[in-house]
C-alpha cells in the first residue's frame, strides 16, 4: 500500500470494534446453535423441512385460501432462513474488517 493510501486510510473507532464483535458473536452463537441436535431437530428439520417438504406435496389438495396461508408461512420460514444467513455473513464480514483494520494499523505503525 502506497504511502498516500495509509495517509487516508481512518482506523475503526472503538465503538465500532464493539459493534463489529457484537455481529461475530452473534454469529458464533448461531453457529453452535446450528450444531445443537435439538435446534437442529425443531427449526431445521420441523419448522422448515418438514413443512415445505409435507405441504408443497399437497398444496394441489388445499382451496385457495389454505394455499394462501401455506405459502404465507412458507414465506416466514425463508425470512428466518434468510435472517440465520445473513447473521453468519455480517459476522465474516465483521472478522474481514476487522482484520483489515488490524493490518492497517501495523502498516501505520
């Protein structure tokens, strides 16, 4: 890195290493929740493969207004899905600024 680069570059404000171990932690904690055969049981194996396995099966049995409330919870189980995602992504992302940070600061230094 050029001389001009380390000139412009701001470290993190400790405020924002708290708020960037925060988002690590959190996705630490998730990802041994993951592991948990009971978590793994309810929310990986009932709440969301077993009901969009079972209910996509027979949606073709249901009127319209079941259908409608099947997909409505098929659309809550992706938000969850996509919610445990994107924890484990802000939390590398975290750990990436993070280090980023820390090289920089030895460059300075």
């Amino acid at each position: 890195m050029g001389e001009d680069e380390m000139e412009g570059y701001e470290p993190l404000s400790d405020g924002e290493i708290v708020a960037l171990d925060d988002m690590i932690k959190c996705g630490e904690s998730l990802a041994r929740l993951e592991e948990n055969k009971d978590f793994k049981l309810v929310f990986g194996e009932q709440y969301v493969k077993a009901f969009a396995i079972t209910n996509t099966m027979n949606i073709s049995q249901f009127d319209e207004s079941t259908r409608t409330r099947i997909m409505e919870k098929m659309v809550a189980r992706s938000v969850f899905v996509q919610y445990c995602s994107q924890i484990i992504f802000d939390a590398n992302q975290a750990k990436d600024n993070i280090a980023y940070n820390d090289e920089q600061l030895r460059k300075i230094n």
